[in-house]
C-alpha cells in the first residue's frame, strides 16, 4: 500500500546496539542487510507489520532479499526468538521501535493536517461578519449609499481579497484525498525551511496551490513526494517542485506511485532504491 512518505529514522550507530551485535555475529553482514530490508519492508505497510503466517509469505520475502526461503525463515525465527530484534503473535511480526517511531510521525503529521484546516477555515466567520457590516451600510439609506459607494466598495473589497485567502486555499485542498494532504502538509512543512525566516506567507502558500490545481492530483503527489523524500532536494524551493510535476504524465506518476519498490523518480533524476540513513529506526529495531 502507498504511504505518505517513505522514510524513517535511523540511528547512525544502530550496529553496535547489543542485539544487533548478536544477530551480526550468527549472520554477518548480509544478516544486517536482510535485517534493514525488512525494517524498509514493515514501515511500507499498511500497518507497520508483516505476515508470517500465510503459505507463501517467506517465498515473497526471499524475493525481496534475494536469498533462500528456509534461510530467511530461519533468519526472521532468530530475530523473533533469539535476538528479540522483532516481536510477533505467530501470524505477524514487527518491529516495537519502529512501530513507535511512526506513531510519533503519524500523530505529527495529523496535527499538521489538522492545523492546517483550521487556518484555512478559521476566519469564515470573519469573513461573513465583515460582508454583512458592509450590506448594512449599503442598506442605510439610497442617497448615503450612494454618495459613499465608491468609498466603501474599496474597503470591502480590499477586506473580503485579503481575508479570502485562507478560504481560497481551503477550497483548493477540497480535490484532494486525505493522504495527498498530509503529503501536501509534509511538503509544505519542508518547504518552509528553505526560507530564513523559516517561515511562508499565505499568499506564496496560494499561489503555489493555484499552480498545483493545474495538473492532476497524481502528479501533484509525485512531485510533492519526490522532492520531500531526498534529503538532496530539501535547499531546493517550490519551482524545482513545479518542474517535476510539469514534465511528469499523470500515467508516468501513477506507476512511480504504485510500483513494487515504491521509490519515486523523476525527469532526469533517480532517486537511489535504498533506504533514506540521512537521519539514520531505532538501535535494536
């Protein structure tokens, strides 16, 4: 299943954590690698854990870590029993560090979307105060609302361009599903970082949705997931954004979405098929 971002963090000294020591002793380096795969394999889930219990499962993870099924079996037992590196039910494993890494970045990026309809939404009501103080003054008398048209239209005018645009921005975000907005929020959470201030006012924030509403939404997503995703990218302001959006098909971003390796690319750069170590989950899984 697609997820809104696809990283996680992970500690730079991960191999010298007492259960991983253990667990490269029995198997090496390429046990660390099968070790980190499946840590990449479980936060791609929809939940953050993997089936053991099915017929084939074991097939389908020696597809993915290129090795044999029984030494993989064996290898995902020792972790789960011998290593505690993972935790199981006997249907499922998972890793508790990152199951709390992500519940962490989960209720972050909730609050972010949350807080971000309710700045959008938030001056409504203002919005509908000030429109009706203005109709009222209009009302007052023919010869009064006359004379004063000129004056008043600019001053409602001027209130109703500038509190609009919360409200604008809100009715852009109407077209998209709920995990394009919290890539949206991630994107727009990064983004602000490449300004000094750290900061970015609505305006900037509307245009970019007037240029987003565009294209199609697929495409919007991939180019807001692949610009968020490499840290390479994250000095690079909303026009390199816009780029990828530009010069990707909505056919083009849909299949980048949802293929197997869930890594996206775009125009003439390749985002490498490995895990993002810049932030390098958790000492012992």
């Amino acid at each position: 299943m697609a997820k809104d971002a696809y990283y996680f963090t992970h500690d730079s000294n991960a191999r010298h954590d007492p259960k991983v020591t253990a667990m490269r002793g029995v198997y090496g380096s390429e046990g660390y690698g099968w070790y980190w795969m499946l840590i990449e394999m479980l936060r791609e889930s929809s939940d953050y854990k993997l089936d053991m219990h099915s017929k084939y499962a074991f097939n389908a993870f020696a597809l993915q870590l290129q090795g044999d099924s029984k030494r993989i079996e064996e290898f995902v037992h020792d972790c789960i029993n011998e290593f505690n590196l993972f935790e199981s039910d006997d249907e499922y494993f998972w890793s508790e560090s990152l199951l709390r890494r992500m519940q962490y970045k989960d209720e972050k990026s909730e609050k972010r979307r949350q807080a971000a309809n309710i700045r959008w939404g938030k001056v409504r009501n203002e919005q509908k105060n000030n429109e009706k103080n203005a109709n009222d003054m209009h009302l007052h008398n023919d010869e009064h609302a006359n004379a004063m048209q000129g004056k008043e239209s600019k001053v409602k005018e001027s209130k109703v361009n500038k509190n609009n645009i919360p409200e604008q921005i809100k009715n852009l975000r109407l077209r998209y599903s709920e995990n394009q907005l919290k890539v949206i929020d991630d994107y727009l959470e990064m983004i602000r970082h490449t300004r000094v201030s750290a900061k970015i006012s609505d305006s900037v924030i509307l245009k970019m949705y007037e240029e987003w509403d565009k294209h199609p939404t697929v495409c919007v997503e991939y180019g807001l997931k692949t610009h968020t995703e490499n840290p390479a990218f994250h000095s690079k302001k909303e026009n390199y954004t816009l780029g990828i959006i530009r010069n990707t098909s909505a056919e083009e971003a849909h299949a980048k979405l949802h293929a197997p390796s869930n890594k996206p690319s775009a125009g003439t750069y390749t985002k490498p098929n490995v895990v993002n170590f810049s932030a390098l989950v958790g000492s012992g899984g």
